[in-house]
C-alpha cells in the first residue's frame, strides 16, 4: 500500500492551490522501475539553422526529460520492459491531446500531471552561433516548474526504487536533490518494504548549461563524488574551466576535453568516478578515475623463532587466534587498483553520412543520457553503456521532434530500424562485441 500525498507546506499557497487543482495517474507499488529522470517536458519550437532555410517547428514534444526518457524507452519494448521507464510530465490547460496520445504510445510509466490553473512549460530553441554551428541557445516562454523529490514521492513513491537516476541542475541543486532523493527512497523501504534489501541507484548528472561557469567550479567539483556519472558537453565542460572547447574553425577541441576531464579528477584523487563528456560528432570521451578497492586477506602464522623470512604481523596471531586452531590468523588489508578508463567512442552518425542523416541536433545528448543511464541499471560497463547512449542519440537527431514508432515487441521499429540491430551494428564497429540492448 502507497502513502498517500503529503499535505501542502502552509507557508507556500501556490504549492496548496495546485494540490486541488491537480490531477494524476499514480503507478502500482508492485512495477519494476529501472529509469527516472527528473528532467522537465517542454513543448519546444524550434528555429533551425539559417543554412537549413527551414521554417520553425512548432508544438514539438521536448524537454530534457522527455528526450532521456526516449533514450532508456529505445531499449525497453513492451510489454515487460517500457514499464520499467518513467518521468513527470506537467500538463497545463493548453496541453495538446496530440501530445497526450503520442506520448501515451510508448506505454512507459510516464505520471501525466494535469493543472488546468497553469499552461504547459514551452521553449524556445535556436542555432544562431557562427561560432559552433551545434550550439543550442535556449529561453522558457512560459513558466517553468522544476521538479524535485517530493513531487515523485507525492505522486509515484514507487518512483523512489528506481535503479538510475537523471538529474539536469546547477551543481548545488544537484547536491541538494540527490541528498533529499536517497533521504526518501530510504524511508519509503524503511516503512513500505521493510524485508526487501535496497542499493543505491546510479545516479547521472547533466550540469545545466547556464551555470557551467568557472565561479561554479568549485561547487562542481564537491558535487562529483555525490553521483556515479557527470556528462557536459564539450563546451559545457570548458566553461567550467574557463576556455570554449571549439577550435578556430567550431570543430570540438578534443585535446581540451581531454585535458579538462584530467583537471577535474585531479581535484579529488582518492574519489572514483566517471565523466562521460558529451562531444557531438566527435562522439564521447569517458574519463573514469582508478579507485581504490581494499579486500583482506588472511596470514596463517606458525610457532617458533624468528627468522629473515617470517612475517612480523604473526606476532599478533595470539590475538586472533581461534579457539582450538594450532596456528594465529592476521587480516591484512590489501588495495586492489582501478586502472580507470580514458577513451573516445565515436558517434553513430559520422563523416559524409552522418550529415545527410542528422536532421535537429536538439535533445540529442539528453537522449544519450537516458540511454547510458538504463544500460548502466541493467549491468552494462561504462563503455557499453556510453554505446547505448551513442545508438539512441542516433535515432533522437534523424528528425524533427520524436523518431517514429511503428509495431510492438520483437517487431518493434523506430524509424523503420530495430534498435538492437543498430546497437549490434554499432559495438561491433567499436571493438565492445555485440548488443542487444535488453
């Protein structure tokens, strides 16, 4: 049994009149979740490149949430694994039933939360910069509302079990977020599931663009041990640092990318965790620290004098020793070290090819982040994972808006290609063997 809504905070009254105004789907207590993005749904309009001499596109679904979650919904058919995704999507008095009913189609476990009181947050997206063509300028023109913990824990608290995690934030609302998310999802097993054993979710973090500054570097860099996956792109990790990450002629300045990973696990040398900088042509550079694993092991000592080859911790075996065991144990700590892992993976769409099949870049990476985030739940490495996320980036950029999605199960085709011939096709060409992406 699900708690119900936690009352509204007195002290904020917008927050108490929606609490009667809205109206939402919950999901069983019994689903499965693998992915969940707190990213928002926007309808975007999007004003294409001046070279494409395209008119604007309008009512677009779009948002950060809604592209990661195409990306972890690309490698989840129904009827067992679409369910396994989720997100929040807000919607106001002008939402479209369009929309509604596309979305609807994917048969994830996406919470539609109607607000009749409130329009639908909406964007807009341009490419204007004669600097790097690639780069996605971006303004809200409506009202925004961000999501946070409590809104998964008041709508869906079986959200709360999810095995990753996406997050798009400043690097102190990062901190804040996954704070109060691992607070809740600990009280809803303490009290909902008490038998069942619980681990910590991945936990992937997409800086926000306008934040990614180097007044905001040191926030970013106490962040980084707090999530399992820190992916900017390319520029986005220059601006931490200072530079542009674009050479003179836009090309992504990948000796900078590389140099500015090292930087940053530099900062934190006995912390092990994982950059996945988002590069768009270029592909995507992992850069992972060696950890440090401690394992102990056992040191049998024997009776008598000393000698040039005993091991002076036997000494001790006296304090350790068993009752009725002739000879003394010592648990000796050992270090096992995580040689890490700097690589480039190219994208899917390169070269000659990748320009006539890569149509709008916008969502690309986010739907990237939700493809590594549900390969990284379902037991994928750092690098098989960053290979999901380069096969569903794939599919988000071939078009305007939402690739199409035609049949069911097995005979499932998103536009007119199953995703796990593309994903078999793609980690062959990468040397990482073959997927299926289940």
């Amino acid at each position: 049994m699900t708690p119900p809504p936690p009352e509204p905070d007195p002290t904020d009254a917008v927050a108490g009149e929606e609490e009667v105004l809205e109206s939402w789907n919950e999901i069983p207590h019994t689903q499965e979740i693998d992915f969940v993005t707190l990213g928002m749904f926007i309808i975007d309009e999007i004003h294409h490149p001046p070279s494409l001499s395209l008119p604007p596109s309008l009512n677009i679904p779009g948002g950060a949430g809604t592209y990661s979650l195409l990306g972890a919904r690309l490698f989840s058919p129904p009827p067992l694994l679409s369910s396994t995704t989720s997100m929040i999507i807000d919607c106001g008095s002008d939402f479209p039933p369009s929309l509604s009913a596309h979305l609807s189609s994917w048969q994830t476990s996406a919470v539609f939360r109607h607000n009749a009181d409130r329009l639908t947050t909406k964007g807009y997206n341009g490419y204007s910069n004669p600097l790097d063509p690639s780069h996605r300028s971006f303004r809200y023109l409506t009202p925004k509302r961000r999501l946070t913990t409590d809104d998964l824990a008041s709508l869906s608290p079986v959200l709360l079990t999810t095995k990753s995690l996406h997050l798009i934030c400043s690097p102190l609302r990062c901190q804040e977020l996954v704070t109060t998310f691992l607070s809740a999802r600990k009280r809803y097993y303490n009290h909902q599931r008490p038998s069942e054993e619980h681990t910590r979710p991945v936990i992937i973090w997409e800086p926000v663009p306008d934040l990614c500054t180097p007044e905001e570097l040191l926030n970013c860099t106490n962040t980084l041990p707090m999530v399992d996956v820190c992916s900017p792109n390319h520029a986005e990790l220059a601006g931490f640092l200072g530079g542009t990450g674009v050479l003179e002629d836009g090309g992504v300045d990948a000796l900078a990318v590389e140099k500015g990973c090292e930087q940053l696990l530099a900062s934190m040398p006995l912390q092990s965790y994982t950059l996945v900088v988002r590069a768009g042509e270029k592909g995507a550079y992992i850069a992972r620290n060696g950890g440090r694993k401690r394992t102990m092991k056992k040191v049998v000592g024997h009776r008598g004098g000393l000698t040039k080859e005993t091991d002076m911790e036997e000494l001790f075996r006296g304090l350790v020793m068993g009752v009725g065991e002739e000879e003394g144990v010592v648990a000796r700590e050992e270090i096992e070290v995580d040689e890490g892992v700097e690589r480039w993976l190219p994208a899917y769409w390169t070269g000659e090819e990748g320009r006539e099949k890569v149509k709008d870049a916008t969502g690309g990476g986010n739907t990237f982040l939700g493809g590594l985030g549900v390969a990284l739940a379902r037991g994928k490495g750092i690098e098989e994972a960053v290979g999901w996320g380069a096969v569903a980036a794939s599919f988000a950029i071939e078009q305007v808006g939402m690739p199409e999605l035609k049949g069911e199960g097995e005979e499932e085709r998103w536009n007119g290609e199953r995703v796990g011939d593309r994903l078999k096709s793609f980690m062959e060409r990468v040397g990482l063997g073959e997927g299926e992406g289940k």
